[in-house]
C-alpha cells in the first residue's frame, strides 16, 4: 500500500531551515564543551598534570585551541629517555587524549598501563568524555584544530 502524504502514518518531513539551525546549534554547543574542556586541561596541568596524544599534529591542534600545559606525544614518551625522567619527576597525572577509533582506544589502554608502571596517575575521563560530546562526527584529535578561536560554522548547503 502506498503511505499516504498527509497524516499520522505519512512521512515526516525537516524544513531545510530547521536542520540548518539545528546542526548550527550541534556546532556551537561542541565549541562550547571544547572551550571547557581545554580550560579545565589548563587548571589540570597547574596541578601537575599532562596530557598524551599520538602526534604531533594532536598537540598543534590542542594548542591551536589554547591549551597551554604541558604535553608529550606518544613517541617523544617512549622514545626519549629524558621525557620519561621528566615525566616520573613532574608529572603526577597524565590525560590521555588519543584518537576515538579503534586504535586510540588500543593506545589509550596500554598507555594506561604504561604509565602506572612509571608511577603516574592515567585519565580517561577527558577523552571519553569528548568521545561521548563529538558524536562520532570526527575520530581524530588532529582535527579539532578546525575548532580554534577563529573557527566558524562550516557553510551548510541545504
């Protein structure tokens, strides 16, 4: 049978202006939770905290946002024998800001692990947090530098 256009059982139709205004508002409340989220990155790291990322374009983009405490990428952490002193001697708790996909996720674990072994408090909090606010739209910390103060909406098209 062939849905009627009108009525309870006819399909439900968005106004082109209302999802504009709608995913406007996804945007500008991301930016928000991401304006908190760097803030409170920043009074973490005035209490000795860090925070991990894969790369180095994870900390441009962190730092791009204006987060301005310390930050070690993966590879500096585990290479360096100097970071890993500096690390035992002034850092008390690391945030862990990995990828959302599932090899930030796999990262994220073992540096977990990691870091307690090396005597420092690891956090997830952040990032499963910012997991949980992106939505799924974007999986890559380095991609949150389309986020940075000058950043607008991007330009729909309806």
């Amino acid at each position: 049978l062939p849905r009627p256009e009108y009525g309870p059982h006819a399909p439900r139709r968005r106004d082109p202006l209302t999802r504009l205004q709608s995913d406007e508002r996804r945007f500008l409340d991301f930016v928000e939770f991401l304006k908190g989220l760097i803030k409170e990155l920043n009074d973490l790291s005035g209490e000795g905290a860090a925070v991990l990322v894969e790369g180095k374009r994870d900390a441009r983009a962190l730092t791009g946002l204006g987060y301005s405490g310390p930050l070690f990428t993966i590879a500096l952490l585990t290479s360096s024998i100097s970071s890993r002193e500096r690390l035992r001697e002034n850092v008390r708790q690391m945030i862990i800001l990995t990828d959302l996909d599932t090899e930030g996720r796999r990262l994220a674990a073992r540096y977990a692990k990691f870091l307690s072994q090396e005597g420092v408090r690891a956090s997830l909090a952040q990032r499963k947090r910012l997991s949980k606010a992106s939505r799924g739209i974007f999986l890559h910390i380095e991609n949150l530098g389309r986020f940075a103060q000058d950043a607008k909406p991007p330009h729909l098209v309806i």
